[in-house]
C-alpha cells in the first residue's frame, strides 16, 4: 500500500516536472526597477536612432551605469507607457494599467490575471522581492519608512494578495539572500529597490551606484546567475514632454553573455516584459497589449531563439 502510494506519488511528480517547459533563452529572469531617468532624456531622440550597435557612447549617461555596459545590452529603445509611476509598474505585470494613471491603491479583482497566472499554469516558480516591505503579503500603502505599494504592482491584484499561497511570494527583499543560501532562485523575480535606492528620492546617480553595488555579489554567485537573464529598466521618463516616454533598458546575467557589450535598438516598452517571459517559455498570453504589436516586441535575442515576429517601429507611438 505505502510502496502503490510512492509510486503514484513519483509519478505525479514526474508528471509536474515533464509539464515545466524548459526556457528556450533563460532558466531565470530578474527584474528590476529604477525610476526616474534623467539619463536619456537630454540626449536628442535622433541620436538614438542613429546609434551605431557597437562602439557607442551614450553621452552624459551615469558612470556607475556606463560601466555595466560592457557586461551586457543596452536597450536604447525602450520605453514607460503611462504617467506617474504605479500604471508602468501593472502594465509589466499585467498587459495592461486599467486606466488607473495614479499612484494610489487599487484592488483588481479576481477577473484580472497577471503574469504570474500564466508562470504557475506551467510550474514555473516566481516572487517578487521588495525592499524595505515590513512583513510578507503586506498591503499597507506605505510602511512609513522606504517602501511603497505603488511601486509593488503584485498587491494590487485579488488573485495574488486574496490567495494565501500565493502572496507567500511577495517578500520582503532580505528573502534573496535567504534563498540563494539554500540554492533557490526563483524563475521569475521582481526586485524592487527602496524609495532611496531606486533613484526617487535621490538621482539617478545614486541609484545607478546602489545597482551597480547590489548586482556585483550576484554576478559571481552560481545560484543567481545560472541561466540568468537581468533585467534593469526604469519606470517612466523623468521629463513628461517626451511623448514616447523614453528610458534605459540594460540586459545583463549569463543569458547575454555571448552579445554582450552591445546594443539593441529594437523599439520595446514596459510590455515586452511579459511578451518576452511568455515568449521563452510558450507561456500563451494575457491577450491585453502584451499582443499588441508593436507595444509588445520581445527582446530581440530572445526572439531569435523563438522564432517571434518583432516589428519594425520607426514612428514610436505617444506612451504617455
Ligand atoms: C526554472 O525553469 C527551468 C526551465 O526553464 C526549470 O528547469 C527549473 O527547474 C526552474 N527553476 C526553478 C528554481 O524553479
Ligand atoms: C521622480 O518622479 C516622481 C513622480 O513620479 C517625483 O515625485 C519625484 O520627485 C521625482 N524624483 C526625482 C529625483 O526627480
Ligand atoms: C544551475 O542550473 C542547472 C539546471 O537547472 C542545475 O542543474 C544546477 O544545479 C544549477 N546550479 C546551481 C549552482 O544552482
């Protein structure tokens, strides 16, 4: 009887882990967010277009930042989708920012499926790391100190914070740490850095040096970067007049490590950060403007490896 219930038990197991589609670019991707970037913005649009895929030098840009450049990708091509900061933060999650253009709390009800609906349907595993979050699953706006909802998109959806089992994975960021200890590094991260250390409240130089401190130990750890693509991307464009909302993308981690020290000038937005993890891991889609061409282009050498059609956008659209 024990022996039957093993061996049904082996093939349930077997049976989940066949299902787990194996990532055709990357194992892992590791999302996070600065805000406000000030760094492009005053370079004229024409200059972007214009940058030659080597040997670039985009000028006035933050030091700490130029000197990961040559370690991985530069999106110089990507760009926010609404104004003020939380409608980015959804849209990467969910397809869509619902027309709230706010930073105040919003609860989404169980009609609204995120990424992490189309992660789980497929065993992959995901949690989103937050700094300075006082307790796990916690739903206050503010923690009065460096954490913010408006910048944790995870909360504000009822499938995430009403099911127990999944708000266990949105975490306080100390959880990394904890996780790498024990060999874990989730398939699907979102890291959001504190109100300080994401460059809000300070500047981008600040934020870009916090990064480049936070990302060196990881680069060197086997656990994090074991198929690892990272994904450093700002929320929206500090400057409101430009229209296509236009920040910095950079690739890094072991999944670009035989394009680094290169640029893609692909036109992507906020959306191309679910067309590209349901790229690698055929994951279907939200059927909002993650399939919406061209808002949802798919990191270019991810597309290569999956056989995606991206588009040629050479007139951006307003994103703001
Ligand atoms: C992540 O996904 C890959 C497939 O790409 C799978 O083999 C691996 O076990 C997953 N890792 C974790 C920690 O879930
Ligand atoms: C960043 O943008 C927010 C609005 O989204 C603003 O409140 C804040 O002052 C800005 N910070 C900097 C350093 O420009
Ligand atoms: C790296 O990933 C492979 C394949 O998923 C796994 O077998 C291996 O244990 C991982 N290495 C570390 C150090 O986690």
């Amino acid at each position: 009887m024990l022996f039957k219930k093993l061996a049904f038990l082996a093939l349930l197991t077997a049976a989940a882990t066949a299902q787990v589609p194996k990532g055709k670019a990357f194992d892992h991707i590791f999302i996070v967010f600065l805000e406000n970037t000030t760094i492009l913005t005053r370079i004229p649009v024409s200059y972007y277009f214009a940058l030659p895929q080597k040997d670039y030098d985009l000028a006035i840009s933050d030091p700490a930042l130029r000197s990961l450049f040559s370690s991985g990708v530069v999106l110089n091509n990507y760009h926010g989708v609404a104004h003020p900061s939380q409608p980015n933060y959804f849209a990467a999650i969910a397809g869509d920012y619902f027309g709230y253009k706010d930073d105040s709390s919003h609860n989404l009800d169980t009609s609204y499926k995120t990424i992490v609906d189309l992660l789980e349907a497929k065993g992959l595993t995901w949690r989103t790391y937050q700094e300075n979050m006082p307790s796990v699953c916690y739903t206050g706006s503010s923690s009065k100190s460096l954490y913010y909802r408006k910048h944790n998109p995870f909360i504000s959806f009822d499938l995430i914070s009403k099911n127990a089992a999944r708000c266990k994975n949105v975490v306080p960021s100390t959880q990394l740490q904890t996780d790498l200890q024990a060999g874990y590094l989730p398939n699907y991260s979102f890291y959001t850095p504190n109100i300080k250390n994401d460059g809000h409240d300070t500047t981008v130089a600040y934020a870009s040096k916090w990064f480049s401190g936070f990302l060196a130990p990881l680069l060197s750890n086997p656990t994090f970067n074991n198929n690892t693509l990272i994904v450093l991307t700002f929320d929206e464009a500090d400057d409101y007049t430009d229209k296509t909302n236009h920040v910095l993308g950079l690739l890094l981690g072991d999944a670009v490590k035989n394009i680094k020290n290169t640029v893609d000038s692909t036109y992507y937005t906020q959306y191309s950060l679910i067309s590209t993890v349901t790229s690698n891991w055929g994951l279907g889609n939200l059927g909002r403007n993650d399939i919406n061409k061209p808002l949802s282009n798919v990191f270019s050498f991810v597309a290569a490896l999956t056989g995606y059609q991206n588009v040629v956008v050479t007139n951006p659209p307003p994103l703001n």
